[in-house]
C-alpha cells in the first residue's frame, strides 16, 4: 500500500483534463486560451491558475485549475468552482475543452504531428505528440 502513486488516490472527476505536454507549455497553453476566450487567468501558486469570468447572467464565476504531473510525462489541469453557478461553470468547462481539442487538430492537420482526444464518462484526454507551443498558438490565433 505504501508503494503507491499519489495519483492514483485521486478522484475520477468530469472536469480534468490530461494533457502531454510539458508543465511549463501547460501553463502557457492554458493562460493564452484563457485571454483569448475573454478570461481573467492569474498564477496564484506554482501549480494553480485562478480564472474569473462572467455567466450568462453577468454575475462572477471563479474557478481554479490545479495542474498536476503524472506518470508517462503528461500533465492533468483539474478544474475547480470556487464562486459562482455550478452549471455555468460545467458550460464553461466543456468550451475549453472543445477549444482545446480544436487547437490540437488544428496544429495536427498542420503537420506538427498527432493529436487525439479520448473521452468517457470519468476522464478526457487530450493527447498531442512531439509538438511545439509556437505551433499550438498559431492554431489558436486562427
């Protein structure tokens, strides 16, 4: 029992992501989406981005995402409310994810290599190989 990954103590959530791309690129990705969707991100911890925005009925939502490393050198962004609509901040949630998925196909089709995305009822994982953050910010600036 003592032998075990931390990881694997954690909870299956539907609002996590898994990515395989470096922690560093991870953040960057992440904060660059942020600012072009309309999001206010800011570092707060090594590990944590605070993101604020606004539902549909323009009041505060404000959600964490907590990065971690795990095994096979991929990272997983948990996505936490902190304030605001539930519901809202799961519409907001899925608009990220599709994005993301968007920038990995668009940077696949470019030839900057592969891309997939795998969903179930318990995790999503988006998986890009042997890319380039440069390539994935001309994805998202189309």
């Amino acid at each position: 029992m003592g032998d075990q990954d931390p990881s694997e103590h954690l909870v299956h959530r539907m609002t996590r992501i898994v990515l395989a791309i470096s922690f560093d690129e991870t953040i960057y990705l992440l904060n660059r989406l942020f600012l072009h969707t309309g999001y206010t991100p800011k570092r707060t911890a090594g590990n944590q981005i605070t993101v604020v925005t606004q539902d549909k009925r323009h009041t505060e939502l404000i959600f964490k995402v907590n990065l971690f490393k795990i095994p096979d050198a991929k990272i997983m962004a948990d996505f936490r409310l902190s304030k605001g609509d539930g519901i809202e901040f799961k519409r907001k949630f899925v608009e990220i994810r599709e994005r993301l998925v968007q920038l990995a196909t668009a940077w696949s089709n470019g030839g900057g290599g592969s891309a997939y995305f795998n969903h179930s009822d318990t995790s999503s994982t988006l998986t890009v190989g042997n890319n380039s953050v440069n390539q994935l910010q001309e994805a998202m600036d189309t």
